[in-house]
C-alpha cells in the first residue's frame, strides 16, 4: 500500500522535473547560447541494486530534456549522465540522487 503511495508523490515530482527541464531547454534555444551553462559527463554514484530500480532510474533521466544516461559500471555503483546545461557538479548530482530516492522508495 505504502509503495502505491510513494508512487502517487512520485509523479508530480517528476513532472515538475519535466518542465524545468523543457523550460531550460527552451530558454536555451530562444535565448543567448552564450548565458548557458557548459554541457557535460558527470558519474553519478547510485544505491540502487535492483535491475529494475537502476532501469527506472535510467530511463527517467533519459525521458528528462536536456540529459542523458550513457552507461553504467559493471559493478552497478556508478551511472555516467551527459547533461546539456550543468550549473554545478554537486547540484546536478543532488537532483539525481533526489530522484533515485523517490524511485527507491516506491519500489522497495
């Protein structure tokens, strides 16, 4: 019962995800190029140890405008996410981590 909740809290947080991201994106297309910030590859430590935590995880990064997930360690500890605008590492490694938390709570 509790993960059907978790679940519930999940989706309006992840589209809040979505439209920050898609104004990001716009912004970044009908604005200056030159205001944005740089794009890059950060390796991002995850818990999640369930095949299909890891693959909830990835595919909504993927699903997110503006990133990416490119691979993941054999040892299933370290996912690499190509973001198109990264304000700062340990921001960007924050929102990640928030979001596998959410993704870790509904599918304990």
């Amino acid at each position: 019962m509790m993960r059907v909740f978790y679940f519930i809290l999940f989706v309006p947080y992840y589209l809040g995800m979505l439209i920050k991201s898609n104004f990001i994106i716009a912004k970044s297309i009908v604005g200056s190029l030159d205001r944005c910030n740089p794009p890059g590859i950060i390796a991002v430590d995850i818990e999640l140890e369930s095949k299909v935590g890891i693959l909830a995880l990835v595919n909504a990064i993927t699903m997110t405008p503006g990133t990416l997930s490119l691979d993941i360690s054999e040892d299933r500890k370290k996912l690499y996410i190509h973001g198109m605008h990264i304000e700062s590492r340990e921001s960007f490694i924050a929102d990640i981590k928030k979001l596998e938390k959410r993704i870790k709570r509904f599918l304990k």
